[in-house]
C-alpha cells in the first residue's frame, strides 16, 4: 500500500484517515481541498448542463426526466489530487455513496447580512395634502381635563377608583355591580365615589364618548292579507323592525384622527418593488395596491383617500337556548395597517350597525327571500347615507398626526362569505358575485367577463319598469332595486369582493372537497391511521383519534392539517393524485402569505394552473362523482386580481369579524336581559368603548408627543447591522437555559447510547472525533461517564413580512423518553413519548443544487442529544454541544410532490455500518425540520416538508433567503 502522504504538503501521516484528519484541521490543505472540490463540481455541473442540452435538442435522443441527483463519482476525477493509489475514503470514512458527502464545519466568520430592502415609486395625482395643524380628540379631551382641573381622570377622583371602575365594566353585570358596590368591605375600606350601579354607570356616561347610536324604525308591509284584521283580504299583513346605526363619516374621523394609530397610519397611495429597477412589485398594505392609485387618479389634487373596508356576518346570541340573532356591520379604513386592524384590543374596528332580522311571516313563502334581500339593501343605504355625500365633496378632518387633511371616505371592499357576497352583489346564489360565468362552467378555468356595476343597474331599473331582459336571467340578477351602493362614489360593489381564505380556501376547496376526495379513494381508515401515525413536530396539532370522527372543525385546525396533508397522501397515492394535491397546498400557503410580490402572485396562478391539470384524476378514480362546477373552487379565479387590487388577503380574511362578534355581539347579549336585547346591547357597547376610549387616552398622555413632520412615513428599509452587531447576533441565534433541568442534570452516557434512552448509538466514538479533531486532545470518553443536558434548544425566527410576528418561535427539543414512577395503572401520568427532533445545521461542504440559495450551506441533522462537557474532561467548551446525525445533502426537489427527499447518512466504522454522527456546537443549528417518511413504518427515507410553517415556505419554496436567524 503507498505512503500515507498528503498531496498539498507532501506529509506522511501513516494512515490514510490521519490524512483525511489532517486535511479537515489544516487551514492551508483544507483550502486547496475546497479549492479543487469547488472545480470539480462545476466541472461536473458544465457537464450536466451540457448533457441536458444535448437532449432537449438532439432529435435522435428520446426525451427523459433530468436526474433528481448528482451522478457522484465513486472514485475521485484526476484533477482532484488525490493520492496515486489511496482509496478515496474523505475524513476516515470507507467510500461514500453517490448522493452523500462530508458535513464539513463552517468557518467561524459571521453571515452576511441579508436585510430586504424596498424602492419607493411616487404614484401620479400624489395624495396626503394637508391644510396646517389642528387638534385630535384626544388634545381636544386633555385640554377640557385641564380646563375642569381635574388630573385627567375624568369623574373618577384617584387612579385606584378608575381602576376599579375598568374592571367593573369589564367583568360584573348590572345586578352583581350593585351587590359588590353595596359589601361592607367596598364601602368602608375602598370607598369609591359611586355607591351603587346608578352612580356608578352615571359616571362611565360622563366620559368622554364616541359616534352615538341611533335607531330607525322601518314598517315591513308583506304580500300575505291580514284575514284578522281584515277579513276582506284588503290588508296585508306587516311586521315592524328597528334598525341600528351610528354615522360611519364620524367613525371614520374618530379612527383616522386617533393618535394611537400614528404609527400605523398612511394617506396616500405607493408603488414598492424589490428592486431598483421596479421589475418585481410589492403587495402587502391595501395603499401598495392598484384600487388606491386607480382612485386617486380621479379626486381633486392632494385629496386622502380613506378606503373603507365593510364586513357583515348573521350570528347567533346564544348556542343553547332562544333563535335570537344578530347582524353586526363593521368598519375600517385602509389607512391604517392591517396586523393593527386584526387587533381586536386596538379597536381599529368598529360596530356601525345592527341590522334587523326579521321573521318574514309576512310573505309568501316564494318571496321570503327577495324581501330579505330588499331589506338588506334598505338598511344598508340608510346606514350608508353619509358615505355617499361625503364621497362627493370630501371632508376636513384632523388625522392621527395632527394635520387637517381633506378626507374622501369611499367604500373599497367588502368581507363576506359566498351568501353574504350574493345577497350584496343581487345574484342568485347558484352564480359568482364577482363575474358573468354560467353555474355549469365554474369548474371550467377560463377567463369570464367581470360583471359591469352600470350595466347591471341598467337592467334593474328595466326590471324594475316591468322590461324582460334576457341578459337579466342569464346573469342571475335579482330584482332589487335601488342596490345600496348606486350612489356611492367611486366605488364598484363586482370589485369590491376580497379572498375568503377561512371558508372558500381553508375549510371550503380544502376541508370539505378536496380531504374529502382523497379520503374516498385512499379509504377513511387509512387517512385516520396516516393522521395519527404523523411523527410529532413542535407546535404542530397531533390528530391522535384520526380525522373522520371529528365533527366540528375551527380554522386553525384545517390549517394545522394543511401542513402535512401533501406528505400523507404522498407516502402512498397515484402520481396526479399527489400533483394536484400539492396544487392546492400550494395555492393555500401562497395566498395565506402576509406580503405578495409580481413573482408570488405567478406562482399563484401557476399553481391554480397545475390543479385544474390534474383535477380528473378525483373522478377518474370515484372520489368525486361528476362535475368541477363548485363556487369556493371558482372564487380561487379571482384571488390573483384582488390581491392586485387590494394588497394581500390576509387583510380582509373573515375570521376578523368572526373574533369580532365575541365582543361586539354575544357579550352584548350576555349582559342584556334578553328582551329588547339590541337596545341594551348598544348601551353595553357604549359604555365598554368610553372605557377603552378613556384608558388609550390615559395611555397617550403618558407617551412623550412626537414632533411634527409635513410627511410622515416610515423608513423603507431597516439599517444594516454594524460587524459588532453581526458577531452580537450570531453568538446568540439561539436562547437556552441557564442550567439543565434537575432531572436531567447527571444523565450517564449508557442512557444517552441506549435505545430506551437517546439512542445515539455513536456517542462515545463522535465525541472521541470531536475532542481530537476540535480540541487535539486524545482524552477517551467512556460510556459510565455523567453529562449534563438540555431538553430543547429556542430559536427566533426572523421577521419577515410574509409571515408576521406571531409565528416567530422555534424549538429543537432532544429528550428521552420520561417514565414516571410506579408500573401499570399504579402510574401518576403517561410516559412522556421521546422527542428528537430534526433540525437544519450550518455546513461547508458544496452542493450545486443548494449553493446561491436560501438554502445554502444547510442540511438536515436528526438531534438527539444536547449536552455540555463533564467537569472532570481535560477539554471546556464555551457553549452546549450537541450530538446530531445527518442526512445526506438536499438535492433538487421531487418533480411530484415538490419536496426535497433525503435518507439517512451512514458511515462504516470499523467495518461496521451505522449513522453518520458527529457532536457540533448548537449555534451550528439554525432552526428545526420536519421529516415524513416516505412509507408508513419505515425509518430510511423521507420527504421535508416545507408546509411546515410560513418560514420554511418562504425558504423552500420561494428562495427567500432571510428567513433564519442570523
């Protein structure tokens, strides 16, 4: 056998693995090594790409699939260096397999920074102008507090009372308040200036309030005759509804003059784009779309656009007793961002109507619902009368940063379901609200003409004069006339639809269509068993009992099925099955995403293209019986425009006045005595928002006031971090505790080895590599030896705007399994499953396939240990370790199910197969993955699912290369 010598040095090391130990460890080898490792791949990448253009050009070549994998040689090509008749065994490891390669470390240098940053294009006919300083509500509250001298406390005469009255309002009842204000202990110790409910409700009425309510009576005059009034039948019969409003112009002024909003506020329009060039163009803010810029366009220079954003949504009281209902009607404006329009507590929402439900007893059972729709639309137009004036002229209004600006409030969008949009638009339900496609082509993927706002009014009003248009039947539209958006400015009810994603998408296309489906050709005990064989992954919902027994579905459990169904029905279905599957998986996590780009939205539409390619396959194999004609599949047509139009759809998502109508509508009722109950509920919600009113008031007065600028905006961009900062953050990309557990502070490494125990079967010899080959030392490791360790590593995930903040925790947990104390039933709990999670770590080996990417420099490691050195070692590390075991390198994703698929790593020692170990620092890992096998049962193969979360989508999917923390 020749020398054992290393080729850049010329060093004899005696054994080959000394060679490839030495080469890792030498600064100058290792380089030269990269160096011509880095040659040889792109000479095999030039090769590849050769290949493949010989065959899409080659007439005599049949055609064929490009290969998932790297042809890796088994031997090294000549111009890596290697020594003349060394076998090829890198690092002292026997020769590796054609898609496998070394984890090499990374080098301790810091990442570079990979902050987004925006360009700004000035939109023509530019709005925001402002007429000079005025006073907010809130300056114009402070100054009449100093005026009565009072410590702006309002009525109330010491923080103590006020606080006390808060917690009243919000928590006791009429009845229970007058109990508590009346105890010994209230009254002789507390002593508050209100001794009973009267007192104490006078004073909360004298706060300063909002818009106030008013009520319309409106008499319903039926077709059915009143025989006991009038036995003649001359009479019909009537029924008498109330109405309740509050002027949305003034809620309008008290949301866009609020200074709590300041920050989150904007007035006019702005095109964003991802590059200098504005060749990729942001959607995210309702003021980055096209609606905005489209309207501007049409006002008086410098006019502000207050785009508002209705939702309606028929509810019930109570779900145990009584049919009592309500009909609350929301509002906001665009102005003001969407994370603070979702937050319930900010009241960037307001109630501005209750419409009325009546019985209907009236009518003739035929006609019940054309009167619903005619009433709906004469209530709306009554609780609209303001918008459509001031839509006209403009109004001034002082706004949240102290200017006088010349407000427009037009009506944008409404947020509705597919019931709801009907009766809006005056279609029949069997018909899109948004466009003129007949009921049998919904499922047909072709473009349709948008319905027209002018022509539709047209043939009402000739319906309405007793002229039969065919066009009016064929468009399903009912006779209802006036529609209450006829008179408002600007606005255009066929666009004003925006994506549901909680009912078309969540639960409609997916929950009850396409589970559905997969279910009947899969079979339903097979689905339940896939759902509960799921391996565990942090934060994810476990379906333990299966699917099909559950009854009652919320919207965050068809989310947290959406995460695994593609690899569930992947691990075994036909080939189209699994592409129109990913199709909408797809679809569903693209249109969920918080910001949009020109490059998401094709990949949008692309991914609608792919399921309806692959839609038959349902049919062909009897999961769905016949046609694709189902209104929550065709309203994914139009989700593209909209977010075109409007920003992103998770600003105008349902589940908002759904959370909405806990307060606003049951607590309302909770508090009522049932009779009567909408009057009641409106002094309820009159009273609880002079509170809240009263309590942000207190809060902005304890915040110093910002200075006055002409423009206000934000910085497009965050600043880039100094190198300090850089070496600050990648010292700390993961939080731990201070000290492990008590239980787990003396864990011996038999149990960390043993298969009951970890299961790190190459603990002793890993860590015997890492002491040499990091430390130099040659101090061995013996399997009675007591470690410390750690139960889960935390990281933070970066915040980016297609995701949001409140997605940003992620954990890598590494935990034995706990068996309590006692046997049998004798047992206080459940053994406590182990928990060994995957996770992405840093590496420094190239891959063509991932180099340039977001996902460069990583690759999947199963953790199955973190632990820190024994006292007694020779050796201190300045952080945990952690024992991983890798998977072979990513390569190109599946062309079926768009996953990348990877299968463990394994290595021979000794002659002896097993994993692929290595012991790392933790700050080598990035964050966690998820793994599904590719066959139930099996523990070789897998498929990473990048469905797992927002981040890993981002990554995976779209390339997005700030999505780790760095």
């Amino acid at each position: 056998m020749p020398a054992a010598i290393c080729s850049f040095c010329n060093q004899n090391f005696g054994s080959w693995d000394n060679v490839a130990r030495h080469k890792r460890n030498s600064p100058p080898c290792r380089k030269k090594a990269d160096i011509n490792l880095n040659r040889t791949l792109e000479r095999l990448r030039e090769e590849r790409r050769a290949r493949n253009a010989r065959r899409r050009t080659g007439p005599s070549c049949p055609s064929r699939s490009p290969p998932s994998e790297v042809d890796r040689p088994s031997t090294p090509p000549s111009d890596m260096h290697t020594d003349v008749g060394a076998p090829y065994e890198p690092f002292g490891h026997e020769a590796l397999p054609q898609t496998d390669c070394e984890a090499i470390p990374p080098s301790a240098t810091s990442p570079e920074s990979q902050e987004r940053r925006y360009w700004r294009r000035e939109c023509p006919g530019q709005g925001g102008a402002t007429y000079g300083p005025g006073r907010t509500t809130f300056e114009e509250i402070r100054d009449d507090e100093i005026l009565k001298g009072a410590a702006v406390l309002g009525p109330f005469k010491d923080e103590a009372e006020w606080e006390l009255a808060k917690w009243l309002i919000k928590h006791v009842g009429h009845t229970a308040c007058d109990e508590f204000l009346k105890l010994s202990i209230i009254k002789e110790r507390a002593k508050p200036s209100y001794t009973g409910k009267n007192q104490f409700f006078d004073k909360i009425d004298d706060l300063p309030g909002g818009v106030r309510w008013q009520c319309k009576e409106i008499d319903i005059k039926g077709d059915l005759p009143d025989l006991d009034k009038d036995p003649t039948g001359g009479k019909m019969r009537g029924e008498m509804v109330e109405l309740w409003w509050r002027d949305p112009v003034e809620c309008v002024r008290e949301l866009i003059g609020n200074p709590m909003f300041r920050d989150a506020m904007r007035f006019a329009p702005e095109e964003l784009y991802t590059d200098e060039d504005g060749t990729t163009r942001v959607f995210s803010e309702m003021w980055t779309g096209d609606w905005w810029q489209e309207i501007q366009k049409r006002l008086p220079p410098g006019a502000t656009v207050a785009p508002l954003i209705l939702s309606s949504d028929k509810t019930m009281l109570s779900n145990f007793r009584g049919d009592n209902s309500a009909w609350p009607v929301y509002l906001s404006i665009g102005n003001i961002d969407k994370e603070t329009r979702r937050q319930v507590s900010a009241h960037a929402t307001v109630l501005i109507g209750y419409l009325p439900i009546p019985k209907f007893d009236c009518f003739d059972k035929n006609t019940r619902s054309l009167a619903k729709y005619r009433l709906f639309h004469e209530c709306m137009t009554v609780l609209l009368a303001s918008v459509a004036e001031a839509g006209k002229t403009g109004a001034k209004m002082v706004c949240a940063d102290n200017f006088v600006r010349n407000v427009w409030p037009i009506f944008a969008a409404y947020v509705a379901d597919y019931p709801e949009q009907c009766l809006i638009a005056c279609c029949k339900e069997n018909r899109c609200p948004l466009c003129t496609v007949s009921p049998d082509d919904r499922g047909d993927h072709l473009p349709h003409d948008k319905r027209d706002q002018m022509e539709t009014l047209f043939f009402m009003a000739r319906q309405q004069e007793g002229q039969k248009d065919t066009v009016f039947e064929a468009e399903g539209i009912r006779a209802v006339y006036p529609p209450f958006w006829m008179n408002l400015p600007h606005s255009d009810i066929f666009r004003a639809f925006t994506p549901d994603l909680l009912h078309q998408l969540h639960k409609g296309v997916f929950k009850d269509h396409l589970v559905k489906w997969c279910t009947e050709i899969i079979g339903k005990l097979e689905i339940d068993q896939r759902f509960r064989q799921m391996p565990d992954h942090p934060g994810l919902r476990h379906f333990k009992n299966g699917i099909s027994s559950v009854s009652q579905w919320t919207g965050t459990e068809h989310k947290e099925m959406e995460k695994v169904f593609l690899g569930l029905v992947a691990a075994g279905a036909q080939r189209e099955v699994i592409e129109a599957v990913r199709a909408v998986m797809d679809f569903a996590s693209l249109a969920s995403l918080q910001s949009q780009t020109s490059i998401s939205l094709l990949a949008l539409h692309s991914a609608l293209d792919d399921f309806h390619a692959h839609k038959k396959i349902f049919i062909d194999l009897g999961g769905r019986k016949e046609h694709f004609n189902i209104p929550k599949i065709h309203s994914l047509e139009h989700y593209e425009p909209s977010i075109r139009l409007f920003g992103s759809a998770d600003g105008f998502n349902t589940e908002s006045p759904e959370r909405l109508h806990i307060d606003y509508a049951k607590n309302a009722y909770r508090a009522s005595n049932r009779k009567d109950y909408i009057n009641q509920m409106t002094l309820w919600l009159q009273r609880q928002e002079s509170v809240a009113r009263f309590s942000a008031f207190r809060e902005w007065m304890s915040t110093p006031t910002p200075v006055q600028s002409s423009a206000p905006s934000r910085p497009l961009a965050t600043s880039v971090p100094s190198e300090e900062d850089n070496e600050t953050l990648v010292k700390h990309t993961y939080s731990i505790a201070k000290r492990p557990p008590p239980a787990t502070r003396r864990v011996v490494a038999s149990h960390i080895i043993a298969e009951d125990g970890h299961h790190a079967t190459r603990f002793i010899s890993a860590l015997s590599q890492f002491l040499l080959s990091t430390h130099h030392s040659k101090y061995t490791p013996y399997d009675f030896d007591v470690f410390p360790t750690w139960k889960r590593l935390k990281f933070s995930l970066p915040d980016i705007p297609e995701v949001g903040r409140r997605h940003l925790t992620n954990l890598v947990r590494a935990s034995a399994p706990v068996v309590p104390p006692g046997t049998g039933n004798a047992r206080s709990r459940a053994i406590e499953p182990a928990y060994l999670d995957f996770a992405l770590v840093k590496t420094a080996e190239a891959n063509p396939f991932t180099d340039g990417t977001a996902l460069h420099g990583l690759r999947i490691a199963q953790v199955r240990v973190i632990f820190q050195l024994p006292q007694h070692y020779p050796v201190k590390s300045l952080q945990p370790l952690a024992y991983v075991e890798w998977f072979t390198p990513l390569r190109a994703p599946n062309n079926v199910d768009g996953y990348h698929h990877v299968t463990r790593s394994t290595r021979k020692i000794l002659g002896r197969d097993g994993p692929y170990a290595e012991v790392i620092p933790v700050d080598r890992i990035v964050r966690n993955a998820m793994l599904i096998p590719h066959k139930w049962g099996q523990d070789s193969k897998f498929r990473v699912n990048s469905h797992i979360d927002g981040h890993s989508f981002c990554m995976f999917k779209l390339n997005y290369k700030d999505c780790l923390p760095v």
